[in-house]
C-alpha cells in the first residue's frame, strides 16, 4: 500500500518540514519528546488550558482552532502539507484523518475536514488574529456530524475523484461560524473549540481494496440504540441487509439502529469501491434492560471509641446486567439534592446482589448523633459502559440514636454547646481527638439536668464530649467545632 501524502504527523524531528501554518492564527505541534510543559504530550495547555491527550500512535500531534466566539470570531488555524505526488484526473483516492477535541474547550462543532488543492493557500486578515479560509473541502464525515469526543481519536474519511493536479492538503474549519454547527458540552472553559491531528493519509484506490465496514458486534438493551457502519464519505455502491436477505438501505455508509424486542439481529453491508467488491457482517444483540430486583435500606449500630454510632446498610439486587460498568449509592437529606457516596464496580452476571454501609464517614460529625433523628433518603444509580443511567427507587428511612438520655446540641458549634441530660449531669468531660482530656467539669450531686459551657477557645476540630450521669451511666459523643 503506497501513501501519495506520506503525512505521518507522529514523527520526529518535528513536522514543520513537512508542515507549515496556512493561516496567521498560529496553533503549534505538541510531542513527548518537548522540553515545554506547554506543548508535551500527553499534558500541554492547549485550548488555553489543562490538556491530557495521548497521540494515536507515536509521540505527537498538530492542534489547530477550529472555532472562536467574541473577540475572535471566526479564527481559525489551517495546517497544510505537499503531497509526494500530484493527484491524476478521474482516479479515485482515499482520505483520512483522526481527532479529538482539546478537553478545555467548551464547544464542539462540525465542519472540520481536509482540502485539496493544485497551488498552496493562506488565509491572513487585518481585524482578527486568524480568519476563515472559505472553501468546499472534499473530505469530510458522512453528514458533516458534530465531533464531540475529547477521549478517543474519531476518524474523518472520504473517498475523492481527484480534478487533476492537486499537490497540497490542508486540514481545517472551512466556513465561518455562522455555517458552523455546535454545541457546549460543559458550562465552564475557553469559549471556542480546538482539536488534536493524528495519521493523516491520502492513498489511491488502485493500490488496495477498501474493505466494507459494518460496525463491531454488540450487545444493547431494548429501547437503546446503535450505529453500525462508518461515516466514510463518498460511498456510492452500498447495499444493507437485514438478516441476510432483506434489503433495508442503499445510500448510506452507516447509520442508527434500534430493535424494539429481545434476540440477535444480523445486518449485512455490501460494497463496490474503485470496482473492488467487499461485505461485512454487524451482529447486534439485544437484551432486556438492567431490573432492580431489591432495594432495601436498613438501621444498624457499631461502637467505636466507646461511642455508639449510626449506620445506614444498603442491599440490592440486580438482574440482567449487561455492559454495565458500576453502581453509584447515593444519599439526601431533603429528597431532592442527592450527593454520590460511594461507588461499586458492577459484576455483569445472571443475577448480583450488593451490599453497602453508610458511616457517614463523609459527614463530621455523624448527622445521627446519640440522642438524635433524622430522615435519609437512598438511591442507587447504574451507570452503563456507554455513560447511560438508571435509577432505583427512593428509599427513606428514619434513623436515631441508640441513646435517648442525653442530647448534645447545637452540633456543629463555634461558641456555647448545651448538654441536657434526664437522669442529670454529674460530670462532664471533653476529650479531643487524641485522648486527651482538655476540660472537666463537675457537679457532685447530679440534679443538674442541663449544662452550657463556651468553646470559642478550642481549635476547630472534633472532640468527644464524655457525660456521666447521676447513675453513673456513660454517654459518649461527637462534637464539631467550627
């Protein structure tokens, strides 16, 4: 297989021998191998920020803008390369090339693709720092979708019948930001988009086969839906079928698929590129949907330190787990605003079941103390390995201390704690964390049934406050002082 481009951007030494900026809006070339923490790789500040990205292969990539919002709209970077060879009249080529989005960038946009072209171009403007280079680029993505991947490398491919004489590829955004479709996928960053180049390649289609491109095998759960296919562009002999036999689409490359029952679906692509004929098979398999069996919540007790504290157990039970990736358990003291606490990797068999305690380690002190109620609502969340959720129902349960004789409030405190007490006070002690005792106090005949006392001069911390009643019965808790 023979590459007209040769336009391997992982190489070194770096590539502005081969690469050079079409545009006055200057980008760079991140590598691994750079003394900058600006442009290394996998860490470097594109898109004006914190930046991770391995290269597809090799050590490093081109970057380029790709879209801008006020005060620099409609910048742009364009990269751009000589082709070995000069492309011949009526014979057909194939174009690729793979990115990803810097992950600082709030947008993502469609319209990125690569231009041919017999003579070199450049794009300069006196009000902006960059500007638009308009042109109809030949190679894009099958639809011009939105790219929105800041993870993996996204290919971008098309097939060309080239007009005679083309010599120089250029990669880039190639209309305005009117033209442009987007979106923000995050509500913080720099307002504007800027993307990572790897492996860009121009190959004539008499060198080798094409080979069709159905999709991976999979398996989905009913109501969701799967692409099969590729988005290569410029495909004009397709044919899909439907279990073998049923012919179900004859234009597109590829395309969003969604069983409505159980069992396995066969889907068949059949191609003819450059007068070389090839098929490939997508299996699909459909299940149904991840069941919460179970899901109860319960009330448990531990001692630890000489006090007795509140736990939360939850149990649940799952059937059909397919591709899920973990379970999140997640609490609320409102019903409403729930915060994740814990996170349990997903087993993926017949039937699972799982357990969890809530300590309320996260919570100093405890929301249960000694002597103390409060109502807490559970749930617990399936995350997929495709990102998509479910839900449990919402457990609640109503949760106090073992304790009823003695009540520390308010907790946390910054100034006065009051201590109220049925059987009465006879002596209290605060101990700090490290065992030792920083206050006594003592009332020797134990009709003291309520106490204050002022902390403003502890450090912020949490303590426990030991109190020994009438009857010398102990009560030991926590304190939060703020």
């Amino acid at each position: 297989m023979k590459s007209i481009s040769a336009v391997q951007i992982h190489f070194h030494p770096p590539p502005k021998k081969f690469w050079y900026c079409a545009s006055n809006l200057v980008s760079d070339y991140a590598n691994s191998c750079s003394n900058s923490v600006s442009w290394g790789v996998p860490n470097n500040i594109i898109s004006g920020g914190d930046n991770y990205q391995y290269a597809r292969t090799g050590n490093g990539y081109l970057t380029e803008w790709v879209l801008n919002f006020p005060p620099y709209n409609n910048s742009r970077t364009y990269y751009q390369t000589k082709l070995k060879d000069s492309l011949q009249k009526n014979k057909n080529y194939y174009c690729e090339f793979y990115l990803v989005f810097a992950n600082n960038g709030k947008l993502k946009s469609n319209n990125i693709s690569a231009l041919l072209t017999k003579t070199a171009i450049y794009v300069d403007t006196i009000n902006f720092p960059g500007g638009v280079l308009h042109a109809n680029a030949q190679i894009y993505n099958y639809g011009n979708p939105i790219i929105n991947d800041t993870l993996n490398w996204v290919k971008v491919s098309g097939i060309y019948e080239a007009q005679g004489g083309e010599q120089y590829l250029t990669l880039g955004n190639f209309k305005d930001d009117t033209a442009t479709q987007y979106y923000a996928s995050q509500p913080t960053g720099y307002n504007g988009a800027a993307i990572m180049i790897d492996d860009v390649s121009v190959i004539p289609l008499d060198s080798f086969c094409l080979k069709a491109d159905a999709g991976r095998d999979t398996t989905i759960k009913v109501g969701d839906s799967m692409f099969i296919g590729s988005l290569t562009n410029g495909l004009d002999s397709i044919k899909w079928y439907a279990n073998g036999t049923t012919l179900i689409d004859s234009t597109r490359p590829g395309f969003w698929v969604k069983p409505t029952t159980t069992g396995s679906y066969i889907y068949v692509l059949q191609q003819t590129v450059n007068g070389c004929f090839s098929s490939d098979t997508v299996y699909v398999n459909v299940v149904l949907p991840l069941k919460f069996l179970k899901y109860e919540v319960r009330s448990t007790s531990q001692t630890r330190n000489g006090i007795n504290e509140q736990q939360v157990t939850s149990n649940w039970f799952t059937d059909n787990e397919i591709n899920v990736s973990h379970f999140y358990v997640q609490r609320s003291s409102n019903g409403r605003d729930f915060v994740t606490i814990h996170k349990e990797q997903a087993k993926n068999q017949a039937l699972n079941n799982y357990s969890f305690i809530d300590d309320f380690s996260d919570l100093l002190p405890s929301p249960v103390g000694e002597g103390l109620g409060v109502r807490l609502y559970y749930k617990i969340v399936s995350v997929d390995k495709d990102g998509k959720t479910s839900f449990s129902e919402v457990r609640i349960i109503e949760v106090r201390g073992t304790n009823y004789e003695v009540r520390l409030f308010p907790n946390p405190a910054k100034d006065i704690v009051n201590i109220e007490c049925k059987e009465g006070i006879k002596e209290v002690k605060i101990i700090d964390m490290f065992g030792k005792e920083i206050s006594h106090f003592v009332r020797n005949d134990g009709n003291v049934h309520h106490l204050s006392f002022n902390i403003h001069h502890y450090p912020k911390g949490v303590y426990v406050v030991q109190v020994i009643t009438k009857n010398n019965e102990v009560y030991n808790q926590k304190l939060m002082v703020e």
